[in-house]
C-alpha cells in the first residue's frame, strides 16, 4: 500500500480509502466490520462515511453506516491507527435536522456532534461539506448557465464554523465535495489572511474513465494549491466492469435497486463502456482491475475512493496497485477518451 499526504496537513492517508454508503442498505453491519477488518490487513487506513448514509438516503436508515463504524472502533480499539472521514449533509434532504442545510455554524457543529456520538469517537480527521449549499448543481452538468439560488451561507462564516471545531479538537482538517474550481478557490482565497492550517485540504469529486471533468480545471487546483483529491466512483458505480452492458441489470446491484440513478447509462457512456471493456480483454486484463489502475496512476490522485458490497470488489481494488499501465495501452486510453469525452459527468 502506498500513502499520501492529506493536503498540507501532516496526516498520512493510504492510497486507496474504504469507501462506506452501502452499509446498512445494501450491506449489513457484519459486512462492513468484514470489509473493515480485510481493509487494514492490507494496508488502508482512511475510510470514508458520511452522516446521511447509507445510501439510498432515507429516514429510517439515517446515520446507520457511521454507527456500524463507531460499534466496529469500540470493539477493535484502534481508532489511533485509522483517518475517518465524514460529511456534513447539503441542502435538498428533508429529514436530515429538519431541512436546514445552509453550512453555518448551527448546522455544521450539529452535524459534527452527531457524527462524533455515532462514530464513538471524540475527533473526526476530515470533515467535509457534501455538496455545495449555495445552489451548484454539479451532477451530470458540465456546467451552468442559469442564475444559481440560493447563495447558502456566508462562506467566511462556514470557516469560522470549521476552525473553531479544529480549535475546540473535535476535526482536524477539513474539505469539499461535489465542487467546482471557484468554489474550492473562493475557500482558498477567503482562508488565506487566516491561517493555511484553515484551507480545505481535499476535494471529493468523481472520478473515473466515464467521468474525467476534474482534469479540465480543478486538477490543476490539486497541483498547485495541494489540494487532496479524494477520487469516489473509480469504476463508475460499478458500470466499468460491464455488468451493465446490454440492459443487464443484475440482481442486488445498484443499477437493479434504484434504476433512477443513470448517470452512467446514457447511450455514449454505454458506447464508451463496451469499448474499455474491449480494451481490458484485448490487455487480458479484469476492466475493473484497468479501470481502478488508471485513477490510481493520475499524479493529481491522493486517495481513491472503493465502495464495495463484497470483499471481492475491494480485493480487485487492491490487486490493481500491483497493475502499472504500459504506455501503449495508455495511449490507447487516451485515444478512447478523445472518442468519447466526458460521457458520463
């Protein structure tokens, strides 16, 4: 396992981090201390979560994967050795503290306090804002034209927000997710005249052969500004295996469950799919096992995000930073890309 730094920080994060929104839906709780438990056998020691999963987001289940996390620290007693990191939810979800979702200071410290109880632990070491609240919508766009409301908080006050938890120990960085460059800029530049201990040290944000948008402007951002990115749905939902080829919708998958969520399923992501799926057979090479390789090789890449319902997607995973990819077949890649550019944002 290889490690990185988490921004400017001085936290070490392993290179591929366990990624956790399926527990408590998809899987249960004995999956997730199983998944856990594989993780640092081998090497991970940064797993991410969220206070609004599992996903499917629903009342009834709210919260439950930072529980399954905080019951499997207590037992194992090892929450020294590991980074968690979790979210504050945005706006648009009802039932998370009465709908109040604009990232101020009420709102964040009320959701720290309750990722704190549910993860049974006194300090959480990335903390970060799930999604913006000032109206961006960044999924499945590649961009926006109409006037964006509303405009959320005030952006100094939400870093206040966030250094008076750094202050009091209860986080010890924090980040962005489901960003746009000005937004992880406008933090910057607003976090400067105080200190750079209070910079967003990561950005979220998809990554992956279907869904390349990071490189047309905020990977520069990660370069110069050392900015972390932390790259989630690296095989795109599972779509890059190529289960999903010609309708196929397997049971138990997500593509199965909630059919609404076709951000990979459109007719040229399709197209793009079965031709990497092509690629990786003509390399004799897994296309999951080629397509966790290509995130893993981005130079701007500091952890890569692995959402596994079983213990063989994560073992794929791993398996995958023993695959480095010769510069024929990056060529090639390259070549598909141009073909088919953003296909799936």
């Amino acid at each position: 396992m290889k490690y990185n730094l988490l921004g400017m920080t001085d936290i070490s994060v392993s290179t591929i981090c366990l990624g956790t929104m399926t527990w408590g839906e998809q899987n249960t709780a004995e999956d997730g201390f199983e998944q856990m438990d594989y993780a640092i056998e081998h090497g991970i020691n940064f797993f991410d979560t969220a206070e609004m999963y599992p996903v499917a987001t629903r009342k009834e289940t709210y919260g439950r994967t930072e529980e399954i996390i905080g019951d499997w620290l207590h037992i194992r007693k090892n929450r020294s050795k590991l980074v968690i990191a979790t979210k504050v939810c945005g706006p648009g979800r009802h039932h998370v503290r009465n709908g109040i979702s604009d990232f101020n200071e009420r709102t964040i410290r009320s959701a720290v306090e309750g990722s704190l109880k549910r993860l049974k632990t006194d300090y959480i070491d990335l903390y970060q804002l799930h999604w913006p609240d000032r109206g961006w919508a960044d999924f499945q766009t590649l961009g926006q034209t109409a006037p964006i409301n509303p405009k959320g908080a005030n952006r100094e006050d939400t870093i206040a927000a966030l250094n008076e938890l750094i202050q009091d120990g209860k986080i010890r960085s924090w980040g962005v997710s489901n960003e746009s460059a000005w937004g992880v800029m406008d933090f910057v530049s607003r976090s400067k005249p105080i200190g750079a201990y209070l910079r967003p040290s990561s950005i979220q944000n998809a990554y992956n052969l279907l869904n390349r948008k990071y490189e047309l402007a905020l990977s520069e951002i990660s370069f110069r500004e050392e900015i972390s990115l932390l790259a989630y749905a690296p095989i795109a939902a599972g779509t890059l295996t190529g289960k999903y080829l010609y309708g196929n919708r397997p049971a138990g998958s997500r593509g199965a469950l909630w059919p609404e969520n076709d951000r990979y399923f459109n007719p040229h992501a399709e197209s793009a799919t079965q031709e990497y799926v092509s690629l990786a057979a003509e390399w004799d090479i897994a296309p999951e096992i080629l397509a966790h390789a290509f995130v893993l090789s981005r130079p701007f890449l500091t952890s890569s995000i692995v959402g596994a319902t079983t213990l063989t997607h994560l073992e794929r995973a791993i398996s995958a930073l023993d695959f480095s990819i010769p510069d024929e077949l990056a060529t090639q890649l390259e070549l598909l890309h141009r073909k088919y550019l953003i296909p799936a944002p």
